[in-house]
C-alpha cells in the first residue's frame, strides 16, 4: 500500500517497484515513456522523471540511449567467476554447467531466518549442486531459498533446472534478482568437499557467500560457494 504521506514522487517510485514486483511491467521490455506515465497517472514529468532518477540511483533501473529505461540486472555469474580461473582446456574462459546434488524442504534456523527475513522455522527450498566444466567440478554450492517464493521449483524435474538459477526463478516463479552483496573467506576443506574438488581434505579453499536481493532490497537466495584456493584469484582497483 502506498502511503500518501509521503512526497508525491516517493508516492510514485513505490508504485513503479510495486509495478515491476507484481509483473505489471515485464523485466525484457522498456518501461513506458515519461510522456505515457505522465498521461497516465495525471502529474508533471518533472514529478515522473524524479520518481525514475531516484529508482536509477537505487540501482532498480537503468537508462539506455535511445531505447528507454529498463529494470536493471547484474551480470551475477561473471561478478562470481571474476574470483577464479575457470578455462576449458583450450584456455577459454567458460560458464561452468551445473548439476543439482539434492533438493529438500528444511526449516530456517535462527540464522538463515535472520538473512532472509524469515520467522525461525518457516519453510525454505535447500539445494545442493555442483559446477562443472568438461566433467571436473569447479565449485561446490548450497543454495536455500523462501519455500512460498519459489513452490513451483519443489517439483521441477532436476534436468530443467539448467546451468543458471536466476533466469529460472524469474521465468517460473517471478522473482528477479537486482542485486546482491557477497563476502570471501578462506577455508580448509571438509570431508565432502575435499572429494567433490579433487582436493585433499584440508586444503585451503575459498568461501564466497552470497544474499540476493529482489528491487525492494528483499532478500529472497541465500547461497555458499567453495573453490579451490590454487584457483582463486582477487584484484581491485585502487583509484
């Protein structure tokens, strides 16, 4: 529900994200021009065009020349492999295939339920997988996910799900990631890691974690990711 108390152009970008939420506004078509909102909804495009800039600024939408304002998505596989070498043995660089281990229905303990903004013991979707190229698995990942988000992945055969999640979330269950946050740490190797990797147990692996969020800054994927850590590679730019 909007609140009227706020400014009428805040009023707006709640509407615009309540919008795009529902599936009112499709994420592969631009959003209608500020001429068409403005005819629409009966305000000044200063007003529109207010709404708009603050959800660019917010990281929601993104403006393209000559073709229009569009919801905003992040390049979330590349933002992962830009912290290890993945080639094929050719030496291209490769999206690793994915291969679901597992898929059961768990209960979210107290931390989970912290990061998605969950009650402790609601029910969450949990999926093991691991990533592969030409047959050697790259990264060992569990993946938990609001079960009422995402009911209709419970029976999805596993063939279907396919190298990437996040087209498949928005394609069957509406839910479009926007943005995430991560972290790194280094690791030693469990048992079942250390075997999935082709590692001996207690070698140093890297520990990426991720919280994606949808464009309301909800959290709806929590995910762990590890590597080996003769793989792994970091670099920033320091200006």
């Amino acid at each position: 529900m909007i609140d009227t108390r706020l400014p009428l152009y805040q009023q707006l970008r709640d509407d615009f994200l309540h919008r795009i939420q529902t599936g009112e506004w499709s994420p592969d078509a631009a959003l209608p021009s500020e001429n068409e909102l403005c005819e629409s909804l009966g305000v000044a495009v200063g007003t529109v065009r207010k709404a708009l800039d603050v959800l660019v600024a917010e990281g929601v939408l993104v403006r393209q020349q000559g073709r229009g304002t569009f919801l905003r998505r992040a390049s979330f596989d590349a933002s992962l492999f830009r912290f290890f070498r993945h080639e094929d043995r050719e030496g291209r660089r490769r999206v690793p295939d994915s291969h679901i281990l597992s898929r059961r229905g768990l209960q979210a303990d107290a931390g989970l339920a912290d990061l998605l903004r969950l009650a402790p013991g609601e029910p969450v979707l949990g999926l093991n997988r691991l990533r592969r190229i030409d047959g050697e698995v790259v990264l060992v990942e569990e993946i938990r996910l609001p079960a009422t988000r995402f009911a209709l992945l419970a029976d999805l055969p596993i063939e279907e799900f396919g190298p990437l999640l996040y087209p498949l979330y928005e394609r069957l269950c509406g839910q479009i990631v926007t943005s995430a946050r991560e972290s790194l740490a280094v690791a030693t190797a469990n048992a079942e890691i250390a075997a999935h990797l082709g590692i001996a147990l207690g070698s140093p692996i890297v520990e990426i974690e991720r919280l994606a969020l949808d464009c309301t800054g909800q959290p709806i994927e929590w995910r762990r990711s590890w590597g080996r850590g003769d793989r792994f590679r970091y670099r920033v730019d320091i200006r």
